[in-house]
C-alpha cells in the first residue's frame, strides 16, 4: 500500500496555554490534532507529576498533529512565541500516512 510523506508535530505545554496553543494552530491553518493529558515525567529540572493536583493549573498538555510538509513552518512560526516563553517542548518527525487528502 502506497503511504504519502507527512509531518508529525507533537508540542507539549503548560496546560493554561491550551488555548492560546489552539489559536496559532488555526491561525496557521491546522485543523486537525489531538490534546492529551501529560500525567508526569523527568526533564532539565528533574521529575514530576501531576498526581494530586486539583484542576489542570499546573499541569501539562501534548498536541499531537500530522499535517503536510509544507504546513510545517506556519505551524512552528505560529506556535513559536508561545513555546518560547513557557515550559514545554517541540518535536517534529517525518511519517507516513495512508489518506493523503486528509491532510
């Protein structure tokens, strides 16, 4: 089966940036993508969690999307100057998807 060359963006970010997240994806013109809770982890600053934590406040988000190629740069310029200043981290890999028309 033949697959089509993609982008996957995957942002993780301070849950409170959700939406302001959310608006540069469709100011850049990306549609669709997928918001997930971030239960915990280890990074620069050592381990956490967000065991015990009333509310999202101080937890953290993913943003998983596929979109073509040439979205990419809209996308990582719109989400910039938000990740920028806050915590969290971008990561862009190459994928395959089955429909291109979908993306």
């Amino acid at each position: 089966m033949k697959t089509h060359h993609a982008k996957r963006v995957t942002i993780i970010i301070e849950a409170p940036m959700r939406r302001r997240l959310e608006e540069a994806f469709g100011k850049a013109g990306v549609t669709g993508y997928t918001i997930v809770p971030v239960l915990g982890g280890s990074g620069r600053s050592g381990r956490w969690s967000s065991e015990g934590q009333v509310g999202l406040s101080g937890g953290m988000v993913q943003f998983v999307s596929v979109i073509r190629p040439d979205r990419l740069d809209a996308l990582l310029d719109a989400a910039f100057d938000l990740v920028e200043n806050h915590i969290g981290v971008v990561t862009v890999s190459d994928c395959g998807v089955l429909r291109a028309e979908r993306f």
